[in-house]
C-alpha cells in the first residue's frame, strides 16, 4: 500500500475515499428498492420529498444487512480493504465466513460500510458542485440570477463571504471522508479479522499442508538417497574389480541401470504430486512395497558388495502380498532407509529378518491379540570408505519413524549388543484367525 502524503489528501486517503464511495455505489440496488416500497406505502414519488428519501436509505441499509449474511461478503469485502484501507493481511480472515458468529459481524461491517459510503458519496455528488458556485457568486453576477445562486446567496449575508462558504463546504467535505475512511479501517479487524473458528481451520489446513510437504519430503529422502547411496557403491565395486571379475562389474553395471531406471520413475511420480492440479499420470511408477520390490531392492543392494542375510516370515498368510497395502508401502521404505543407512555408514554384512507375529497386549485390563510386522537390522558399525562423513542429519531415519507412527508402531535405531540395529514395529491388527487387510 503506497504511504501517504497526508492524512486527509494523501494517496491512502483518497484511496479509502474510493472505497467508500464503492460502498455507496453498492447501496444503490437496496435504495432504489426501498424506494418503491417507501412510495408505494406512502402513496407518493419518494424521490419527491426529502423525509421521504431518508426513510428510503433507512430501510436500505437492513436489507444490505441481510445480504451481508452470506459468506462470500466477507471474502470479497476483505479484498477491498487490503487493496483500498491500507490495513494490514494477517489482521483480516481467509476465505468466506464459516460460522454464523463470523456472518453476524461480516454483516454489520457490510451496513457500515455500504450505510457511511452512501452518505460519503451522497455529499462528494452534492458538495463541489455547491462550493464552486459559492466561489463564483461574487465575481459572476449571472450566477446569482439564477435559482440556484439566488438561493445560495441568501444563505450568505453577503455575496462575497459566498466563497469562504464554499472553502468551508469543500473542506467539511475532505474531514468527513477522511473521518469515516479511518473508522472503517479501524473497524475492519474487528468485524472482517478472524475468529476462533477461521484460526482453527487455518491451523488445519497448515497442519495438512505441512503433513503433506513431509510426505514428499520422506518418498524424496527415501527413494533418491538410497539410490544415490546404492549407485555410488555399486559403481565403486565395478571399477575396482573392472579387472579383476569382469562378471561381477557387470552385475553392478546393470544394477546401476536399474535403480536409477526405478529412481526416475518415483521421481517423477513425487514430482508430479507437488504440481498443484496435475492429474495422475496412468504411467506414473507405482509405489514399491515388501511383495513387488523387496527382492529387487536386496539385490541391488548386494550389487554394490554388501552382503544382505535375508530371513522372511509372512506368518499365516504365507506371502507378503497379503499385507495391508499401506503397511506393505511404509514397511518397504523402512527396509529401504536401514539399507541405506548401512551402505552409507555400516562396515559389514547385514542381517535383515522381517516377519509377522502375534502380539498381546491388555487395553482397559483384558488381553487381546494383535499382528504386527516386525522388521530387524543389524550390521556392524562403523564408516564405509566409499562415501564421505555423514550430512543427512538423520532425516532418513526420522523419516522413518515418522512413517511407523503413522500406522501406530515404533522405530528404534542406535547400537545393540555391538551392532548397529534398527528395529520397526508396524501394528496390522486382527487375531490369529485373520487380521485387517
């Protein structure tokens, strides 16, 4: 908003004078409606009589009122004052009036708005014109021949202190509009600013949003870092043994073309999610999970010259595609990260063993039984030599976490017996005779 030169001439004065005289043109409709049913009662052209007219905008201001209950008021009238009254964003609500508490202020701030605009232009129409003819009469003798002169003169006791009349309307003129330009930009944040209820609802939405800028977050981390992690080792492995066993460079050679192959196609899948409004692609790479893509991701990771010891128990369902869907995603990426973490910091084989088992517990004192996915990882600790000193600062594994808590379970990671364990825990529900899929 520009600043001002004044406070009754500058560039936000004149610009909340515009408002106002937008708040009297918006009137017009209930004014002239008020009219007719003002003349029709009294059997009479209202435009005729001035009592008459007043009683008019009496009653239109409570039919503007009435209007002012719809939501989309208050979101088109906050537009108007941030671009007119120069009164701050953050003291102005969002979007339409949600609650009825909301609509009942949106209201009054409407009939003042459009109530105090209407009188505002009413004189800024009247006003100028009467003055320059005040300025006129002692020097125009034409003038104060006329109905009009004659009639503005007599209002004066002499026709030349006609002008300082004049001045004085035109200068009532600029107080008035500068007056009610600022009670109404003193109002707006009491009538137009949000309530309770608006600040509930952007804490939500904000709290979405960032839930949701999490989740890209993590399926970034997640999808690029390991294959990073696992193409820079990979293509260690191959040139040192370039020489030496052809075959294997070769093995991490394709490797290295299938993960990077994958990690585009999840890139592009995450991509297109942070695009507002882009459509899902039908080629868009689905997301990996335990049945599809665990052995896959074993073998690449052995590409790179990591020796993965893999133990699987799907339990009774006797194949991981039976799993919840969601819990087969979230337990992919979890495999994923501890793999990861091993290639970037591990110095050693890995043991992995993933299975389902039945847990007890005791809500509210009786025992019930429950499945959960279990995953343990474990190598030894230490810094590989492919790779520099860590710079991640353990998102990955927060991500993790993140990603357990999500359907109920835990992430534990850190030192155990000697080795470096991670260990999830992801609730599935039901009891030994079946369970949520």
């Amino acid at each position: 908003m520009p600043g001002g030169s004044g406070p009754l001439l500058g560039s936000r004065a004149r610009l909340r004078w515009v408002h106002l005289i937008l708040g009297g043109a918006l009137l017009m409709p209930y004014f002239l409606l008020a009219q007719v049913v003002v003349g029709v009662i009294a059997g009479t052209n209202a435009l005729a009589s001035t009592p008459l007219t007043f009683i008019a905008y009496g009653v239109s201001v409570p039919l503007a009122a009435v209007t002012g209950l719809l939501g989309l008021v208050r979101q088109m009238s906050v537009v108007a004052v941030r671009a007119l009254c120069g009164v701050p964003g953050e003291q102005l609500a969002e979007g339409p009036a949600r609650s009825w508490a909301a609509r009942g202020r949106t209201a009054a701030w409407w009939s003042l708005h459009l109530g105090i605009g209407a009188l505002v232009s009413g004189m800024s129409l009247a006003v100028p014109p009467m003055a320059v003819v005040l300025l006129l009469l002692p020097f125009v003798s034409s003038l104060r021949d006329m109905p009009v002169g004659s009639g503005l003169l007599s209002t004066a006791a002499d026709p030349y202190v006609a002008p300082f009349l004049g001045i004085g309307l035109l200068v009532g003129l600029v107080l008035c509009a500068a007056g009610a330009g600022a009670l109404l930009a003193r109002l707006a944040p009491v009538l137009l600013g949000p309530t309770p209820a608006d600040r509930l609802a952007a804490a939500e939405e904000r709290a979405a949003d960032l839930a949701v800028r999490n989740r890209l977050a993590r399926e970034l981390h997640d999808a690029v870092g390991h294959a990073l992690s696992a193409v820079t080792l990979q293509a260690v492995a191959a040139r040192r043994v370039l020489d030496s066993d052809p075959a294997f460079a070769r093995e991490a050679l394709a490797a290295i073309e299938d993960t990077t192959r994958r990690t585009v196609g999840e890139l592009d899948t995450v991509l297109g999610l942070l695009r507002d409004g882009d459509p899902a692609r039908p080629d868009a790479a689905p997301a990996p999970t335990l049945a599809a893509d665990l052995d896959g991701l074993l073998a690449r990771t052995r590409a790179a010259g990591t020796t993965v010891t893999s133990r699987q128990d799907p339990g009774p369902a006797g194949d991981w595609a039976q799993l919840p869907a969601i819990a087969s995603r979230e337990a992919y990426r979890i495999v994923q990260e501890g793999l990861s973490n091993a290639l970037r910091h591990g110095a050693g084989p890995v043991e992995l063993r993933i299975a389902v088992t039945d847990a007890r517990d005791a809500p509210g004192g009786k025992d019930s039984t429950h499945r959960e996915l279990e995953i343990t990882m474990t190598n030894p600790p230490g810094l590989g030599e492919a790779l520099p000193d860590r710079t991640t600062g353990g998102r990955g594994l927060r991500g993790a976490a993140e990603r357990a808590a999500l359907l109920g379970g835990t992430v534990e990671a850190g030192p155990h017996e000697g080795l470096w364990r991670l260990r999830a825990v992801l609730p599935l529900g039901g009891g030994p005779g079946g369970g949520s899929r």
